[in-house]
C-alpha cells in the first residue's frame, strides 16, 4: 500500500470511523487503541481490496470486525471463558462516554444513547451506520456483509426496541436501572 493512499484514507474517514468506535464502546481512549488497530489491518489488507465495495464501507467493514473482536476479547476476560461471544444477542453495555461528552448533550440524546447500550450488538451496529454515519441500508448491508432485508429488519427491530426503552425512561423521569 503507497503512503498517500494510506493517508487519503486516513484523512478522509479517519474521524467517522472514531466516531463510530466511539458510539459502540462509549470509551473515547479504548477506541483511539482500536482505531490504531484498525489502520494497522487496512494497511495490510488494502493489497486485497478488489474494489467490489466502496473504500468507505470496506473500511468500516474492517472497524466492525475491529469492534467485534474488542467485545469478544473483553467478554471472555470477564468471564474467564473462552466460550464464543453471540454479537447477535449480547448486549453492549459502555461504561464510559459517548462521542460528545455526555455532560454537554442535550437530554434527549442522553435517554437515546442509555437506551442505545441496551440493544443488541447487531441492532446498536446498525442505528449507529444508519442514523449516527448516515450510511445507506445497501452501504450498511455491505458493510456488515448481511442482505439489505436483514439490515432492514434489524433497524426496525432496533427502532422498536428503543421506543419502548425511551417511554420507559421517560416514564421513570430519566433513570436506567441501577441509578
């Protein structure tokens, strides 16, 4: 891989990409660790990209894995298992902050983001593409490497599942369990 490829790259996603770690872990210093990460892996494997995704949802396809492989890890270290994580129905749940500090986000986003980090791992992946990078259904699809109909029926899942979250949040004043 040529270096001004590599830095074009860089310099043209490098903050979506944060952004998105960011919003699936909720930790700003764990996702400057997988951001190193993820460039070390597109630095090796740009020799094999074919061209048949676009550059953007190759490399999110790449912090994806990044990201699944972060909560695998993290999960069998919890449990001192070395069972397989289930992306499909684990939940990520962040301990630490979201990509604006959530001190200076309007409450709205805050009840958003705690319900966010009780969805699945698949539904949280595609409200953050969808809604937070504004990737298309068909970019999220290739991405994820899933069909548009699954993309399409995780969203709306998701959608559900966080309306029912934030009237219950509004319901209890703001609170999430626990606090």
């Amino acid at each position: 891989m040529d270096d001004s490829v590599f830095h074009r790259l860089y310099d043209q996603y490098h903050q979506d990409v944060f952004n998105f770690l960011i919003y699936l872990t909720g930790d700003r210093s764990q996702s400057e660790d997988l951001m190193h990460e993820v460039y070390i892996r597109v630095f090796k494997a740009y020799a094999g990209f074919e061209g048949k995704s676009s550059e953007k949802t190759w490399l999110f396809s790449i912090a994806k894995n990044v990201a699944i492989d972060h909560f695998r890890k993290k999960t069998v270290r919890q449990k001192h298992l070395f069972e397989t994580f289930d992306w499909e129905k684990s939940e990520l749940m962040s301990s630490g902050r979201s990509p604006v500090e959530i001190a200076e986000l309007n409450e709205e986003m805050k009840q958003l983001l705690k319900a966010l980090d009780t969805c699945t791992g698949d539904q949280k992946i595609v409200i953050v593409m969808r809604y937070f990078q504004d990737f298309s259904i068909a970019e999220t699809a290739e991405a994820l490497g899933w069909t548009e109909g699954k993309v399409k029926t995780t969203q709306h899942r998701a959608i559900k599942t966080l309306q029912k979250k934030l009237q219950a949040l509004s319901a209890e004043g703001g609170r999430m369990n626990g606090e």
